[in-house]
C-alpha cells in the first residue's frame, strides 16, 4: 500500500495541473516500514521527451539521481515515481509498462480539462510485461 | 574501495545497506563482485543472457558509463557507481 500525505500530494496535483494539457512527470520521497510506504515530498521534475508532451513522457536519468541523492540526504527513500495522463484515464498504459522500472511505485493522475480527476498506483515487474495495480491512499 | 549505491528496493538483497564498498579496476568488475557478493541482486540487475536490463543505466560518479568505456571503463577507489533506472511513459 502507498499512501500520500497531504503535501506531497497537493505539489502531485499542481505539477500535473500546471503542465496540463502535457503530461507531468516526478519523484516521490518518503519511508516504507514492512508493506507501507509513506509519500512525505513530492518532487516535480521537468518532462524530458523532446516531441509532443501530450502524449508522452521521459525522466531523465541524472535527475532520478539527484531525487534520489536529495532522499538519501533527508534520510528518507526514492519510492516512486509520477506521471500524468492528460484527459485520459488513470491507467497504465503499453507505452508506460514498455518503459517502467519494477524497483518503484508508478502514480498515474487522469487530468482532464485541467483538472485533477482520479489517480491509480501500479507495480511493474521486471519483464515489464504486467502492472498490477497497488494500493493508494491520498 | 569505490561505493556502488543501491536504490532502495534493491537494499533487500545487499543486508539492507544504502551503499556497497567493493574493488574492481573497472566499473564491470565492481558489479561483478557485487553480484557475486549478493546473488540475490543479480537477476534485478542481467536479464537471462547475462546482460544489463534494458531500464538499468550506470553512472560512475556523474557520467553515464555507455558514454565512457561502458563496463570497462577504469575504476578509481575515490569513486561512486549509481544504478540509475530508465523511465518514461505515455498514453
């Protein structure tokens, strides 16, 4: 289960609102204790994919490791990453699942119309051929 | 020693340390101890032919090491190897 504290969660929303009608992208930073991670900083990171934004996004990796320097420095933990999906819904999409990581939580926020509507979390594995969906609390 | 940092998920199989002190003169050699060290971690890391995962990027200190030697590239005991996931997504 992830849950989403209130902080974390309003820089999620605004990042994806404000890129809107592109897709947003981020890191989330927090703690895990057994099955529970707790998102405390949500950090919003620039969208790195160079053709049309609306559809697509890209992290860039130096900025996955500064995410993760700046956790290590709070002595908390990279356990997630964000992304938005622009008048769409929350889902996890080929394109996302072909392009995933199993090492970390995928939020996805369904944006429409500039507004924030729903949000699902999903777990890829490492062939990246499934995405199960995880727990979210927010 | 150079440090290899481990990303949080992976900590589970390295007695759940943040970072890794191993020797090697290049930064495949550092990798090979380490997985050799934590069998576990391997299968995160290769695929079934013994290659790196297509998400797996590493960094020795700032610098993608497919820029540099790749797993050849030499390996000073001052430095610091990230493994860094590639990520991106769409509709």
């Amino acid at each position: 289960m992830i849950q989403i504290e209130p902080e974390a969660w309003q820089v999620m929303v605004s990042h994806a609102k404000s890129t809107y009608p592109n897709e947003c992208c981020g890191a989330m930073i927090g703690t895990v204790d057994g099955d529970v991670k707790t998102v405390k900083i949500g950090l919003a990171i620039e969208n790195a994919f160079t053709g049309v934004q609306h559809e697509r996004y890209e992290l860039r990796p130096e900025d996955l490791m500064k995410a993760d320097k700046e956790a290590r420095a709070r002595g908390m933990d990279l356990i997630g990453i964000f992304h938005s999906h622009p008048d769409c819904d929350a889902y996890f999409s080929e394109t996302d699942l072909k392009n995933s990581c199993p090492w970390y939580s995928f939020v996805v926020l369904s944006i429409y119309k500039g507004e924030f509507h729903h949000a699902n979390s999903f777990l890829p594995n490492a062939e990246q051929t499934e995405a199960p969906k995880e727990e979210l609390k927010y | 020693m150079a440090k290899i940092l481990i990303p949080t998920p992976l900590r589970q199989y390295v007695d759940k340390k943040d970072s890794v002190d191993v020797t090697g003169a290049t930064v495949g050699e550092a990798l090979n101890a380490l997985t050799t060290a934590h069998p576990d971690l391997k299968k995160n890391l290769y695929n079934d032919e013994g290659k790196l995962r297509s998400f797996v990027n590493i960094y020795l200190n700032d610098e993608d090491i497919r820029y540099m030697k790749k797993e050849s590239t030499p390996l000073a005991d001052s430095d610091t190897i990230s493994i860094v996931p590639s990520i991106a997504g769409g509709l």
